[in-house]
C-alpha cells in the first residue's frame, strides 16, 4: 500500500487538500477519505472537515482495484516508454478518460490495451496511470505512471512546480510584451463545469506566457505553467483579454479554419523516479495548429 505525507499550506476541506497536494481526483480523494485512508494529526476525518494550517495529512493508497474499463486496440503516439512510465502525445478530440458521454473510445481505453493492466492505480479505476490531465481538445504530451512508486514521484515534483510542462497557444488579439498571469482559480459559482479567477475556495494558480509572433487579430504564445490547476492557461488568458482561439467555453465562439481550441502541451520535463535522471520530450505542432497559423498569416 502506497503513502503519501503531506502538511496542509492553507486552512481547507480535507478532500480538496488531498487532491490539490497530491494530483489525486477530487472525487477519488474523497472516496478514500470516506474509506478510512486518510488521516489528518493521526486521527481519521470528514471529507468536509476544516484543516487546520499546518496539520499532518497521511493519504494510503489501497491496492488498485480490477478496472471495469474494457481494452481498446486504438493506436497511440508513444513518445517515450520504459517500465516505469510512459509519454504519449494526445491528439485532439480525444478524451482522456471515461465520463457521461464518453464511455469507450479513450486514452485509458487504448492504455488498458496497451499496457495490459499495468498501469498506476492512485486515481482510482476511472483514471489508471493518469497523472496529470489535458483537455479533450488540446493536443500534446501526456505522462501516464504504470505503479504507484512512479505516480507518487511524478506528482511531488508538479506539486514542487518543478516539472516542466510548457504549451503553445494562439490567442486572440494583440500582447506585444511577455508576461505572467498570478491570480487565485476555482470553480465557477454557478456553472460548475466551468472554472474562473476568484479568491474564494480557489488555489494559487500562475501562468507565464511569451510572445512568439503577432498576426492580424491573434498572437502566438509560448505558455509555461508554474502550477497545474484545471483549465488554467484557458482560464488565464481568457482572464486578461485574450482568449484561446476556437475555446467556445472561456472565448468568443469559434474562427474560421478552426475546430476547437488552438492549444498544444508542447513539452513535458521531470525528474525519473526511479533512476533520478533529468527527462525532456518535446512534440512538433500538429496539423491542425499549422493549418490556422498559415490561415491567419494570410489575412
């Protein structure tokens, strides 16, 4: 059984503290809070218990558990496999996991397959191996952990802001100067598929962005996330004026040449953790993304 230990940085409800320390799902660490899998100064807690600043907080991982998910032989883009871990580039449009709606057809599905039931079970049946999440309409690299050894190391380090995820975007209007986002995100009072900048039950959320060129009416960014909150980069640009293009759910609707948003987890960097060494992967832009900015350039 896998342990993780950590000390509340902020006063919050138990179950939001485990999933925003340890990248566990929000519903998951619940599940295991109810279970008896969390402790907090030693003793267990309601999942909607008040945590003190500083408390002891200890997460036990059970065994995984046999996945209801069914194996699917969908090909995948595997940029980098060994024992340990795995590094795929997602193509848009495909949804990471099982959901209302989207039930087959997934990354976990073609992962079932692909690794044969050796993948990480911290986030529970639903979401084996996934450590760290993109939207189904933004393209890129992806970590998957095949055991929990691997899992708990690779969410320490987004924890510790030391793992290196970097993305292009094109967003609309004009940002001459390089900048950096800092604002608080948590969920939308009245939409709660959504997610926005607020300074009640949010958490830290920065966001640096360069400028790689302007076009008419759109920019090219290089973005690099410092933190990991959902929907971060969507939410941040759309924050200061300037949208992904094509997002339909923080932008304006969606331009010409365009199908969803122009968003691409570019490069992913980590420590290993089991061999210590420094790991770098990058993904070229994808079609889809050249096609808009040859379209863009044309206006």
């Amino acid at each position: 059984m896998a342990k993780i230990e950590f000390f509340a940085d902020s006063p919050d409800r138990l179950d939001r503290l485990v999933s925003e320390n340890t990248e566990l799902t929000r519903s998951y660490a619940a599940k295991l809070i109810e279970g008896g899998f969390v402790t907090v100064d030693g003793k267990p807690s309601d999942k909607k218990s008040a945590v003190r600043t500083g408390a002891a907080v200890v997460v036990e991982i059970p065994e995984a558990e046999e996945t209801k998910i069914v194996p699917e032989n969908i090909p995948l883009d595997i940029v980098y496999e060994d024992g340990d871990l795995l590094i795929v580039n997602k193509p848009k449009g495909m949804v990471v996991h099982p959901a209302a709606g989207h039930y087959s057809g997934t990354l976990v599905n073609a992962l079932m397959y692909h690794c044969k039931g050796s993948l990480s079970g911290i986030n529970g049946e639903i979401r084996p191996g996934i450590v760290h999440r993109i939207d189904k309409d933004t393209s890129g690299l992806l970590m998957v952990a095949k055991n929990d050894l691997t899992h708990i190391g690779l969410s320490e380090q987004i924890k510790e802001h030391s793992f290196t995820r970097e993305y292009q975007a094109v967003v609309c209007g004009c940002i001459k100067e390089n900048g950096t986002v800092n604002t608080p995100i948590g969920r939308h009072k009245t939409d709660r598929k959504k997610m926005c900048v607020t300074s009640e039950n949010s958490r830290e959320a920065v966001t640096h962005y360069s400028v790689i060129r302007n076009y008419a009416g759109y920019t090219h960014l290089s973005v690099r996330l410092e933190t990991g909150r959902t929907h971060q980069i969507r939410v941040h640009l759309s924050y200061i004026g300037h949208a992904v293009a094509g997002d339909e759910v923080y932008g304006n609707g969606k331009p010409k040449w365009l199908c969803g948003q122009c968003l691409h987890a570019q490069k992913l960097g980590f420590v290993h953790p089991r061999t210590g060494e420094y790991m770098e992967f990058s993904s070229g832009l994808p079609d889809y993304f050249m096609r808009f900015l040859r379209e863009i350039e044309k206006q």
